[in-house]
C-alpha cells in the first residue's frame, strides 16, 4: 500500500539595489510576524520563476524578468505525521523595475543595509536562510519535522557550488 505525499511549492526572491534589500515587516495577523522577503504560493501550472516573479509584483509593485532571477536555493521542511512536503525555492534578484506599492497587503516595505537585516525581527528559519542568498552558489537546507513536538527531527543544510 502507497501513502500519498503532498507537496507545496513556494517562492522567496529577495530584491537587491547595491547594498540593500527590500523586505516585508509582516504583522502578527498575516502569521510569519517579523521581517521576511517576498514570496508565497507557486500556482498552477505556471512555472516557478514566473511564481517568484508574480508574487514579487504582487506584493511590492515591482516587476523581474524570469531570466533575470538568480536561483539560491532550496529549504523543504517534510512533516512525516502528515505526509506533506512544504519546498521553497529561493531567488535573488538584481534587475528590476517599477514603484512600491504604497498600501502593500502583506506588510510595510523597507530597503535595509544587508549587513544591518539580520539584527532585525524575524522567524528563525528567514533568519538562518537570509546570509546564504549572499554566499557563492546554492543552498539546500531540509528539515524533517515533529508536528507532535513542535521540533525538527533532521535537519541538514548543504552549501553547493
């Protein structure tokens, strides 16, 4: 007998301008409280960089080509109990164009000094993840997680290339 697994495919493309980069101060009623970049849901069937490059527009006003993203990596985290495999496919972004929204929906817009971002208030796996964008190559970071403990049971994080 086969157990049937679900995945969810997600995006993150950070936005760099020189030594900054542009991130969401989401509030408590969104969940994920704290700075974090943008991204969310890849939806069906569009491929993810044509995810990564909606969901930035979406929530930040700002428009990237697909070619112009600069894939960093993958953070999957699989929770066992439930069969689900939630994979984040993670971008940098140097080339875009377009205005702030000035209402966004999923938080207030802030341009922070890089070296500066990782003082500010984030969950804890945005925070682990966020120096890796800026490191050379990709990254591959997979948790396998206890719903029942609330705590990871594996957790590896590889440098590539």
């Amino acid at each position: 007998m086969s157990i049937k697994n679900e995945c969810g495919l997600y995006t993150m493309c950070l936005v760099q301008d020189e030594n900054k980069i542009l991130l969401l101060n989401r509030p408590d009623k969104l969940g994920f409280p704290g700075y974090i970049g943008p991204g969310g849901k890849v939806d069906f069937p569009e491929s993810l960089t044509e995810g990564a490059v909606r969901e930035l527009r979406e929530e930040t006003g700002l428009s990237a080509k697909p070619e112009d993203l600069i894939f960093k990596g993958i953070d999957e985290y699989v929770v066992p109990k439930t069969n689900y495999r939630y994979m984040v496919f993670n971008y940098l972004v140097k080339n875009f164009e377009g205005e702030l929204l000035s209402n966004p929906p999923e938080g207030e817009l802030h341009w922070v000094d890089i070296d500066e971002a990782i003082k500010l208030p984030m969950q804890s796996w945005f925070k682990r993840r966020l120096p890796l964008f800026f490191e050379k190559g990709t990254f591959e970071i997979s948790v396998v997680w206890d719903e029942d403990s609330k705590s990871s049971i594996e957790d590896k994080l590889r440098l590539l290339g």
